[in-house]
C-alpha cells in the first residue's frame, strides 16, 4: 500500500511538472506569435496593441512559476522589456506593461491589507506598506523599495494564496476598460468641437473617427485627413468617411 501511494504522489508530481512545462512552452509560442505579429505590422492601433499585451501579461500571470508578488514584478518586468523592445515607438505596449504592474502592487497591497485586519484588533488603525499610485513614477517605486529593505524586510515578499486570482481579476477589468474606451473618448467630442470648424486629422484612427462621428450629430464641421508612405490608409479612411458623412 506504501508503495503504491509512493508511485501515485511520484506521478503526480511528474504529471504537474509536465503540465508546468506545457504551461510555459504555450506561453512562450504566444508571446512569439505576438512579437512576430507586432513586427509585421498585422496586429496595429492603439486598441488592438494595448489589449493583446495586456492578454500575453494576464497568460504570464496565469501560467509562470511565482510564489510572491516580488517574484512576479520581476518576471513581468522581464517580459515587458522583451516586448518593448520590439516596437519602441509602439508607446501602447509600454504603458500597458506599467498598468499590469501598477495591477500587481496595488493587488498586493490590498492583500497585505486585509490580511493585517484579520490578525489586527478592530480599533487598530493600519497603514498599509506601499501607498503608489498609477501616477507613481519609477523613481518613487524604487526609493519605496529601497525603504523597505532598510528596515529589513523585502518588498513585496510575502505570500499569500487569494493574490494571484485578485491580480487577474484586475487585468480582465482593464481589458475591458479598453474596449470600453473609444465610449468614453467620444463623449467628450462636444466640449472640444464646434460648428463650422476646419478639422485636421493624420492617417486611420479609430479612437478618432468615433470622436468624430460622435460630434457630428450636434455639430456640423469640415475634416481633412492627411495621409503618407508606407502605410496609405486612403481607401479604408475614405470608405469609413464617407459612409460616415452620408450617414449623417
């Protein structure tokens, strides 16, 4: 019976590590993919770039071997630097690679909160660690890191079971939060646009054409759309123009 118990824990520890292995080599392919996509121009615009990092972020979350949030910060560091470099002017992926981790440390920090207050009297106030904010630059990440480790403990270092399902719960809420965007972009057209204006605008912009489009039903106002190589948007700018002003 020993043995037999032996040899099941042995296979099933043999199946988890296969399992992880299977896990990262999927991770690593997609992020191929994406890198391959991003260099040849089929994954493109603001939208489509920002939520397909966000997704290759949530997948590295999911899949990667971590057991604190510090590991975490340093392997999704990591990655994001490979994917910016890949398209450096691409700002898009850059600033979602700051949101995951920005994700990450508040998630943290809400944990660490929660956790104190189950150990903590009621009345006991609690402060928590780290107080960044999504406006925080890197130098204040930092200077709160090395604070911490002055006073002997290293950041972001505790584990906690519950983290890693409040950190992609947040990612999810921020993939959607972007397809959510060129709403909330639009309803602000009116206070910018005004009758008869001449409006000047550069090649294919989605977040544009709604802004747009959503000020012309209250407004009525000349567009021009300037275009250039290599890229000559011209038939697609003029299709969506065009249906867009018959339309109105």
């Amino acid at each position: 019976g020993k043995n037999c118990r032996i040899g099941i824990n042995a296979e099933y520890g043999a199946n988890r590590i296969c399992q992880v292995a299977l896990n990262e080599m999927s991770l690593e392919s997609k992020i191929l993919s994406f890198i391959l996509d991003l260099k040849r121009g089929k994954i493109t615009g603001s939208f489509c770039v920002a939520t397909e990092t966000a997704k290759i972020l949530r997948l590295a979350v999911s899949t990667s071997r971590w057991q604190n949030a510090k590991e975490l910060l340093q392997h999704i560091k990591k990655l994001g630097t490979k994917l910016i470099e890949v398209k450096p002017f691409e700002l898009a992926v850059g600033t979602t690679v700051r949101r995951v981790l920005y994700i990450i440390r508040e998630a943290y920090t809400q944990t660490e909160i929660e956790s104190q207050e189950k150990k903590m009297p009621a009345t006991a106030p609690i402060t928590p660690r780290h107080q960044l904010t999504k406006s925080s630059s890197m130098i204040d990440i930092i200077k709160e890191d090395e604070d911490e480790q002055k006073l002997g403990r290293e950041p972001f270092s505790q584990a906690y079971t519950n983290l890693k399902s409040t950190i992609l719960e947040a990612i999810e809420d921020l993939i959607e939060e972007f397809g959510n965007l060129y709403v909330y972009i639009a309803e602000q057209a009116l206070d910018h646009i005004h009758s008869n204006e001449v409006i000047m605008t550069f090649g294919q912009s989605k977040t544009v054409f709604e802004f747009l489009k959503y000020a012309a039903r209250k407004r009525k106002f000349e567009v021009i759309v300037a275009d250039s190589a290599p890229s000559w948007y011209r038939d697609d700018v003029d299709y969506r123009f065009g249906n867009f002003c018959h339309d109105g």
